[in-house]
C-alpha cells in the first residue's frame, strides 16, 4: 500500500484531496492555541507574561529537530532504495525545517533578553541549535550548487546524514553541559514539570504547528513533482528542438 | 496587558507570523510558477514519453 501511495501521480492525487481538510484543521487549531495562550493562560510566577513566548518558541524548537530528523530518514530512502519521493520529500522538508530554526533562535533571543538579561550566551543548547540552522543553510545551498538532480540528492543525503549528529546533541545538551538555558520539562521520565493551565495552551500549539508544517511540507512536495516534470519536458523540448535543427 | 515586557512578546509573535508567513506566500507563488510553467509546455505540445517518474 505505502508503495502505491509513494508513487508521485497517487500521491499528487491524495495529497491534494487531503489538503483543504488540513488546512481548515491547521486554522482551527492555531486559533484555539493562540486564544488559550495570548488570553487563557496565567501569567507564570517567575516569568511574567514573558511565559507567552514559550507557546510558540518550543513548538518551533521541536519542529526544527522533527524536520531535520525527516530529512535525515529522506535521506536513507534516497541512498538505500534511491526512491524518488524521498528526495523530493527531503527537498521539501529542508525550508521548513530551515524557517522553524530561525524561529526559535529569533523567539528565544527575546524571552532571553528580559529573563537572562541579554539576547545570546553561547551555551551549548543555543549553539547547538545555531549549527543546526547552519545545517539547514548548507543544505539548502548544496542543493543550488548541483545541477543535476540525482548527483545532488545524492550528496545532499551523505551531507544530512553526517550533520544528523547534531539532532541529539541539541537535544541532550541541556543534560550533558552546564547550561544557561533551562533542562527539559514537557518529555521527561518522571512527566511534565509545568502546571496544566500552561500545559494544555503549549500542546495545542504544538499540534497546531505540527498541522502547519506538515500541510506545507505535503503542498512543498507536490510543488517539486511539478518542477521536476517541468525540467523532464523542458528537456524533451530541446531535444526535438535540436533534432528538428539536425534535420 | 502583557505587562512591562510586552513589546519583547509581541516582537516574538511578529517575527513567527512574519517567518511563517513569508515561507506559506513563497510555498504559493513557487506552486503557481511550476504550475504556469507545465502549462506552458504542455501548451506547446511537450508531452512525456510516459511513467510517473518524479
């Protein structure tokens, strides 16, 4: 079934049935999560309302691992089984997971300045994610310097496999090193460290953003089947183009 | 509302809408360029020789 549904005609086919019901559940979502964590959700006894930037910056911080961790699962099905939906699946994923990034450091660097006192401290968590971004950057850039799109979906895989060995250390770093910014307190072995009341706004943001990221991820996919079929028919165009000339 | 550091949540809530945002209208416009560009050769009479090859 997977490998019916992996075909790029069915999937362009399912995807875009799909879509409208993800984009009007992604709506739905973010309005719920936006009312409960701009209006609903208490103020934090250390934090102030400053609390607020949290509902937005963990989700982009999950969601900067998750679509690396995709990209790097793209990556096997593009070296291992050279599957085609997988490299157009990591080529979609690579701006996403780029933008969520940038998200985070921009959303932690201003709840940083007024609870630490300034905007950057070269911790291992935020560094980590900083090379993270720069992982996201010179994949995005290889793919730009190749033109062929085999050889550089090819070298795109090898580059995202080596760099996935920063999704652990970002993840891990708040354990690992003494860091400024503060350890895990959603997925813990002994559960949630935060009070319901902030709890809730938080993970309704998180599906709500994972919604997002996965109905752009899915309409990005769809766009780069149809580049690729641009590039088959701009290429069978110069053909006859040039055999008509021979002729 | 936001208290003394409101304008900190508020910059941070722009700059998601404004890096979302940006990402959703560069998805749409790249979508609707690929989709103007088959068109256009398949205008043209380009058709593949069969498959559905990505």
């Amino acid at each position: 079934m997977w490998t019916k549904l992996a075909n790029p005609s069915v999937f362009l086919r399912w995807s875009g049935a799909a879509l409208p019901w993800l984009v009007a559940l992604t709506l739905g979502l973010l309005a719920v999560g936006l009312y409960k964590s701009l209006l609903l959700a208490p103020a934090d006894y250390q934090q102030g309302e400053t609390v607020r930037i949290m509902f937005i910056h963990v989700p982009a911080a999950w969601l900067a691992l998750f679509f690396y961790s995709t990209m790097a699962a793209s990556a096997i099905g593009t070296l291992v089984w050279r599957h085609p939906l997988a490299d157009v699946s990591q080529r979609a994923a690579a701006p996403i997971g780029a933008a969520f990034t940038l998200a985070c450091l921009v959303t932690g660097a201003l709840w940083g300045k007024p609870m630490w006192g300034t905007y950057w401290v070269w911790d291992a968590r935020l560094t980590s994610v900083l090379v993270l971004f720069l992982m996201y950057c010179g994949v995005l850039a290889l793919w730009r310097t190749i033109e062929d799109p085999s050889r550089a979906a090819r070298a795109v895989s090898i580059l995202t496999l080596v760099g996935f060995v920063n999704v652990p250390i970002v993840k891990f770093s708040v354990d690992w090193w003494n860091t400024l910014h503060q350890p895990a307190s959603v997925f813990r072995l002994d559960g949630p460290t935060i009070h319901p009341s902030m709890l809730h706004p938080l993970l309704v943001m998180a599906v709500a953003f994972t919604l997002l990221a996965v109905t752009l991820h899915l309409q990005r996919m769809r766009t780069e089947i149809l580049r690729r079929r641009v590039r088959t028919l701009t290429i069978l165009e110069a053909e006859r183009l040039d055999r008509r000339a021979a002729a | 509302m936001l208290g003394p550091h409101g304008a900190f949540i508020l910059a941070s809530y722009a700059a998601m809408a404004l890096i979302v945002g940006g990402l959703i209208v560069a998805s749409i416009l790249d979508h609707r360029a690929q989709l103007r560009a088959l068109a256009d050769l398949e205008g043209r009479g380009v058709r593949r020789r069969g498959g559905d090859e990505a």
